[in-house]
C-alpha cells in the first residue's frame, strides 16, 4: 500500500532541505515531489533497490569476507588515513572516528582550509533563519550553485516577501540566473585577496582610483562599500570558487578580517559554503570529539592537530600514507587531482553508498543511505543539526554499523 510521507529531509546537499513529499510502499520510493531536480535524483539513485555488492579487488564475495579483508588491511597498514565523511551522518561520522582512535590513524575532511582559517581568527556566523528574517544585503562570493538554487532562494523568502534585500553576486561567473541579483561583480578566483585588501582600505575611506589593480572594477569595490555602509545586517555566502588553491585559508582568514571591520557598526555574519553536493558535519563531529575540526592524527594514542603535516591530500602526494579508508558517497568530490592520482599507489577501502568507477579499490563495502534508509541527523550549511527519517527498507548495514564492526573486529585483535 502505498504511503505519503510529508515533511523528509533531504541529504542531497548542504542546503538540507525538510520539505520534500515521498511516496513509498515500504520497500521502493514510488514518488518524490519537490521543485529540486538534484533533490529529486538524490533520492531516485539512493532509493533504488540494484543490490549493491561487497568487492574485494573486483570480485564479488560476502560481506563479512569484505569485512575481514578490510580488516586484514589495515592490520598490515603502518599509516592509514581516514577521508570523506562529505555526505555521511552524524552517526558515521561518529564511527569514523572512532575507527580512526583504534587504529591510530589519521582523519581529515574537505573543510580543512576554513578550519585552517577560522581556527587563527574564528568566525562570525548566524543561521539561515537569521539570515532570512534579518539580512537586507547578501553577498554570494564564488557561491554561484547556491546563489543560482531554487530551493535556497525559497528558504531566504519564505514569510518575507516584501523584506527589502540586497543580493550581490561575486566570482568568475555570471550566475545562470541573475534575474534576483541586484549586482554582479566580476573577480577572478587569484584576485581574492587582494579584492578583500582593497574593500578594506574602503571602508576605512581610502581613496582608490580607477585603474589601480584591484583585482576587480574600483567602481564596482565602491559600490559594494556604498552597499555595505547603507545595510544593517550583512552575510557573505563563500563556496568552493572561493577557496580554491592552497592558500585558501589566507583568504578565509582576510575576509573574517574584512568581517570584523565590517562589525565595528553594523552585523555581519559569513557562512561557508561546501562544495556542490557535499553536506556539513563531519567537521562538527571531530571538533566535538578530538577538540579539532579537520587534519587529526592518532598515531601518538591521543588526537594532534597539524594543518600541513596532516592534511590528507598532502599526505597522499608525499607518499606518507600505506591505507586509505574512504567512507561516504562521492568520497574523491573533494580531493585534489594530484592527490587522487596517488591514491592508485596505496591500499583503499570503501565503505559507502556507491561505488568509485576511478578507482580500482581493495575491498569495497556497499551501505545504505542515512535520510533513505535510515534515520539519523545531518548538519545544513548555517550547521543546524536536522533529523533523517528511514524510508524503505534494506538488507544493507549503514556506514555507521559497517565502520563500528570493523573496529570491534580490531580491538578484539589490536593492530
Ligand atoms: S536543494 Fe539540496 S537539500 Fe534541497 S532538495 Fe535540492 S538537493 Fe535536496
């Protein structure tokens, strides 16, 4: 029989929206409405019932002939790294690091260069309900998926339709549709820095002229400040253009600068944005667990933070690591391709959802899907923790169990 389930949360992306309607007859998802075509796919894909099958080196076998595989991996690894965890729940996360504890690992996220930044000079943020009912000028800096998504829009809108607000977009690219943007400022992604240099000598009232290199129109930086000084309550959006490069943290850090300027005289809050279908909370549960939010060791029995020695693309490509556990969907989104192609070098196991067509892994342990298959919590972009619901069944485990078991397996035979 068939059943309406309203109110579910999507795990889609960072946005995590909790208005989705999904039909299901218990074992199948017969029908998704929502105006979000990712949303939609998201839960199509995760929702289909193709039997995943446990791999070791390719071939088919049991899952507990993965598992202990898996096992025996990393009984032989001497430097294992623990990456991914994008997409994962609380609960997996969790597990994650709890695998990473017993094996004296090293564990990593992708939001390693914010909390490289933000660890120097903290972060003023807010969440999106502020946001909606408070901010009249918004500016989306190298954040042109989330500028450009329907369901983000609806959620700053909703109940304030008449709020007067200024929208300001920033990057490399005209976003698709700039119908809602009340100004474009082109900047090149190398030109961060200095753009942020510039919006401060402004704001403090020095006099640039046209033509100076900015990294971007004088006339546009001071339009943006004129914009700035009018408003009352100001957010910056930075996503994934914004952070490219290894310097990343720098700029992170300069505009949590230009932010606590801003502050002096009105409010002004950044929320960082993950790349396109990436969620938060990995870092919140290693922050919440080890006292650090991204690039901890294990190996001394206790947690160390080192931003460069334990960063995981670093380690890859420095040849430092024997054993990679990925966990979670889409675990190689968020890896340089550098680091990706050295990866091939070393042993890798999957615990996940789907697997990885780039890579040629070790043993792969398919999961079901938290927010599908199982309930638990998600963390959204302004890193709200929100509930999943389970919606169809599965014979599969979740990352959590598949992660908790092996690590009981270990500590009945410690490394
Ligand atoms: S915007 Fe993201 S969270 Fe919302 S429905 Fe689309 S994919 Fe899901």
């Amino acid at each position: 029989m068939a059943n309406v389930i309203e109110d579910v949360t999507c795990a889609g992306c960072c946005c995590v929206c909790d208005n989705i309607q999904i039909t299901t007859d218990g074992t199948q998802i017969l029908n998704v409405q929502t105006i979000c075509s990712q949303g939609r796919s998201w839960f199509e894909q995760f929702g289909q019932t193709d039997p995943l099958l446990p791999l070791i080196d390719g071939r088919t076998v049991s899952h507990s002939d993965a598992v202990q595989q898996a096992v025996d991996l990393i009984h032989l690894s001497k430097a294992p790294l623990i990456w991914g965890m994008s997409q994962s729940s609380t609960d997996s996360n969790r597990a994650a690091v709890g695998l990473a504890d017993q094996i004296g690992a090293t564990i990593d996220t992708a939001a390693s260069s914010n909390v490289r930044a933000l660890q120097q000079v903290g972060e003023a943020s807010c969440t999106l309900g502020e946001v909606r009912s408070r901010a009249d000028l918004i500016i989306y800096w190298g954040a042109d998926a989330l500028l450009t998504n329907h369901c983000h829009r609806e959620t700053l809108l909703a109940g304030h339709e008449e709020f007067p607000r200024t929208i300001v977009s920033m990057g490399t690219k005209t976003p698709g549709s700039s119908e809602d943007v009340d100004k474009s400022i082109q900047v090149e992604a190398q030109n961060t820095f200095e753009v942020i240099w510039y919006l401060r000598g402004l704001l403090k009232g020095i006099d640039f002229h046209e033509g100076e290199s900015a990294g971007a129109s004088i006339s546009d930086l001071k339009e943006l400040v004129s914009l700035i000084q009018q408003s009352k309550y100001i957010v910056f959006f930075f996503g994934p253009e914004f952070k490219q490069g290894h310097l990343s943290h720098r700029e992170i850090e300069a505009l949590s600068i230009l932010v606590r300027e801003i502050q002096a005289d009105r409010r002004c809050h950044t929320i960082s944005v993950p790349p396109a279908s990436d969620t938060k909370g990995v870092e919140h549960v290693l922050a919440w667990q080890t006292g650090y939010a991204a690039n901890v060791n294990f190996a001394a029995g206790y947690p160390r933070y080192f931003p460069i020695e334990f960063s995981a693309s670093q380690l890859i490509q420095r040849g430092e690591i024997d054993l990679c556990v990925l966990v979670g969907a889409q675990p190689l989104s968020s890896l340089s391709t550098e680091a990706q192609k050295y990866l091939t070098e070393v042993s890798t196991i999957l615990v996940g959802p789907a697997n990885i067509d780039d890579l040629d892994l070790n043993v792969y342990i398919p999961t079901g899907v938290y927010g599908i298959h199982f309930p638990g919590s998600i963390y959204r972009i302004d890193g709200t923790p929100l509930p999943l619901r389970g919606l169809v069944s599965t014979n599969l485990l979740s990352e959590a169990d598949v992660l908790t078991d092996i690590t009981s397996i270990l500590k009945q035979t410690p490394v």
